[in-house]
C-alpha cells in the first residue's frame, strides 16, 4: 500500500475507532466511579502490570543500570518525558478535586 492511501485510510479508520474509544470509556468511568477505593487501587496496580508486560513482550523497555538513576533517566525519549508529565498532572488535578461532601 502506497503512502498516498495509507495518509487517506488511516483518518477514515482512526476517526470512528476514537468515537467508538471514547464513547466505551465514559460508559467505563461511570462504572468505576461505583467502585470502592480498594478496588480502583487494585485496578490501578493490574492495568500498570498489564502495560508493562505488553511493552516487554513488543520490544518497549526503559534499559536502566542499576547502579545509577542517572543513567536510567538518560534513556527517556521525549516521548516518553512527556507522558511522565502528563500523568503527573493528571495525578495533580485529581488530587486538587474537591471531595463530595457524604449525605448526614
């Protein structure tokens, strides 16, 4: 398949598969809203497992030497920076969201 086509196909294609992602995902985060705090923590702890495994088994790792945090860090594309950060602010803005007042 030639460039030309895959620039024209890969739109058609992402476009309806994004709708259709984000539609699953607001029905999902309704029903974990419902779930209790130990249940999301352990959700947490399977989904982070799980992505770990899946970019081991695709070739994706951070190569680290164990002796030296710097050099771990030196590994990190810019790619990879950015999803820190943004996870980091995700983490933030959660944690700055006022707490829903329970009914007395």
């Amino acid at each position: 398949m030639n460039r030309i086509t895959l620039a024209i196909i890969t739109p058609v294609i992402v476009g309806p598969l994004t709708f259709v992602v984000m539609q699953a995902m607001k029905r999902l985060s309704s029903y974990v809203d419902t779930l209790s705090p130990t249940t999301k923590r352990i959700a947490v702890m399977l989904i982070a497992t799980t992505m770990t495994m899946l970019g081991s088994m695709t070739g994706v790792s951070v190569q680290c030497d164990p002796d030296a945090a710097v050099s771990c860090l030196e590994t990190l594309d810019k790619d990879a920076i950015k999803a820190v950060v943004a996870s980091a602010l995700a983490f933030a803005m959660h944690a700055m969201k006022p707490k829903k007042q329970e009914p007395s």
